[in-house]
C-alpha cells in the first residue's frame, strides 16, 4: 500500500480521512501542529509527525517517505481571524506543500478546497465545476486565501506538470467532530425553546463521502480537474428542521431578516476597525449567512462514483457521536 501524508490530520476532515485510510490498509502519516489536540486521531495506530505547514523543512520532513499527499490543513474558521493569518497558512502554506511534493517527486497530490471557490447557484440551478469565482465581494479571509491557494495548485499542474487533484466539499456534518467545527450549527439547534435562523441555505454532505470522494480521487481524479463534493441543498430552515424531525424536541424558529442581518453585519465591521479587534459578526459573515449557497455534486458522482448519503444520516451520525462524547 502507499504511504500517505495528510496534512491536519487531527482536524474535523483530517481525523476522519485518516480513520478511513487506516481502515483501508494505507500506511498513514499523520502531520499535525506541535500544540495539537491528538484526541480525535489517539486511537488510530498512525505516525504522528509535529510541525507546521507554513515552515518549508517541516513540510519536506514530513513529506520524506510518501507517495501521496492530501493537503488538508487550513484555517477555517470564518469570525476574529485577521487576513494575515489566513494567508499565511492557507496559501503560503499549501505554496511549500506543493513545492515540497515536486522535489520529493510525490507520486500524487490531493488538495482540499472548499466549495466557495467557485461560484455558488440557486435550488433549481446550483453552482457547479463550470461557474468561476464570484465571492470576492464576500471579503472573506478563509474564501479567498483559498481561492488564492487553488488557483496555485492549478496552476502548478499546468507549468511544471503537479500530478494534482481539488476537491470542493461544502458544509462538512458527521461524526469525530471534536472541536467542533461545523457541528457547532448543529449543537446552535438543540436545546432552545426559540431558535432564530439565518434567511439564507447552503448545500450540506456527510463527512464520510468527502472522506469517499477524496480516497477515490486517488486513483480515478484527473490532474488540474476540480470535484465539488456536494450532497443536499437547505435553505437553514429546512436543516433545522430535519434536525428537530430527529431530536423530536423542536424549537420555535424565528428568520432572521436579511436587512437586519447585515446592518448587524456592518456594525460589527465599524466596531472591528474602531477597536482594532476582529468582531465575531461582520459584514462578511452576514452576507454569507444570507447567501444561497447552492451547489451540485454531479460531476464527482460521474467521475468519482460516489453516492451521497442523506443528510438525515449525516445528522443521525453527528447527533450520535455528539451524545456518546458528552457534548450533548
């Protein structure tokens, strides 16, 4: 079998992926930051290496030995991160990893994008691989350092012939969410007596056909081809609610004006500059929050063959692990 390395290896993705691959019989190596939490990968028998993305030896270290890299780590949290942070890590950091796999010849290199890198769609026509950039207005940090980060992995594969993949996946919901990262739209559900929502929808997919999807690119994805991994689209309303068809304990939910939302939004921003500090709501997370941020998985499902599973499983598999871990 190969031996992989996959970056962020203890994060929500990458502790899943390296489960699966572990499952699968890869040898697996395991690159995490030297403050890392290691509980979400501590049972997996795995080679840990510590060290950081944005240090070019760590990454050739961490890189001696592999025949393929899935480059997982970034910042992705979207409120109080200065751009800097997002820049350093998220672009400059996948810049050594490529650099690093071209000079240790690394057989192949999947890269882990998000889905907002390429323009988002309607219900009745979602985004697809086709559609360019078009969240620039978004001013999103995360989005655009990853945008950034794609274009150089692309373009890398078109000068000196990267033997790369991308794949898109969007809201990430299942299990071994430790930290949690998208879960926290999750747990934000349950408990409340009301619950104000959000005015805008996004398209959801169960961690474990990212994990699918990103394994079968191994062997069937086209160099410099992009795959949007993409399950179901819901408007926040509608995931609530399948959330509450599981729990049975529904709440009374209020939308939240787009207006309103983004006025909030604006705030937010003014007071960040007057302050010098990075406000949890600003206008970029609003206008993302109102977004209708759709999407299609058609071509990693032709191309990939993966077969996404229904989100109600997605939420059954997180509300489950949440509950066996005590954060419910």
């Amino acid at each position: 079998m190969h031996k992989v390395l996959v970056t962020g290896a203890n994060g929500f993705l990458g502790a899943n992926l390296t489960r699966e691959l572990y499952r699968l019989g890869y040898d697996v190596k395991a690159m995490v930051r030297p403050s890392a939490d290691l509980k979400s990968i501590a049972d997996i028998p795995c080679e840990i290496f510590f060290g950081r993305i944005d240090r070019v030896e760590d990454v050739l270290h961490a890189m001696e030995g592999c025949n393929i890299v899935i480059h997982a780590a970034c910042i992705t949290e979207q409120w109080a991160i200065s751009f800097e942070e997002y820049e350093q890590i998220n672009y400059i950091g996948t810049q050594y990893v490529v650099e690093a796999c071209l000079r240790q010849k690394v057989e192949k290199l999947i890269y882990v994008s998000t889905a907002n890198t390429i323009g988002p769609g309607s219900k009745e026509q979602p985004g697809s691989e086709l559609n360019g950039f078009t969240l620039f207005n978004a001013n999103s940090g995360y989005i655009n350092s990853k945008y950034l980060a794609q274009q150089y992995v692309l373009e890398q594969v078109e000068r000196r012939r990267l033997n790369a993949v991308v794949v898109n996946p969007t809201f990430m919901i299942g299990p071994n969410d430790s930290k949690p990262s998208s879960g926290k739209l999750l747990l934000y559900g349950l408990g409340k007596k009301v619950l104000f929502y959000p005015p805008g929808g996004k398209n959801f997919v169960h961690i474990h056909d990212v994990c699918q999807g990103i394994l079968n690119a191994i062997e069937m994805g086209k160099p410099g081809e992009c795959y949007l991994l993409a399950g179901a689209n819901l408007s926040y309303r509608e995931f609530f609610n399948m959330l509450y068809a599981r729990t049975r304990k529904p709440a009374l939910m209020i939308r939240i004006p787009p207006l309103l939302l983004k006025v909030g939004g604006v705030i937010g921003t003014i007071a960040g500059k007057i302050t010098g500090t990075t406000q949890k709501l600003n206008y970029s997370a609003a206008f993302l929050l109102c977004l209708q941020n759709y999407y299609t998985g058609k071509k990693s499902e032709r191309e990939l063959q993966i077969r996404y599973a229904p989100i109600e499983t997605a939420i059954a598999d997180a509300l489950s692990w949440f509950e066996e871990n005590a954060y419910i």
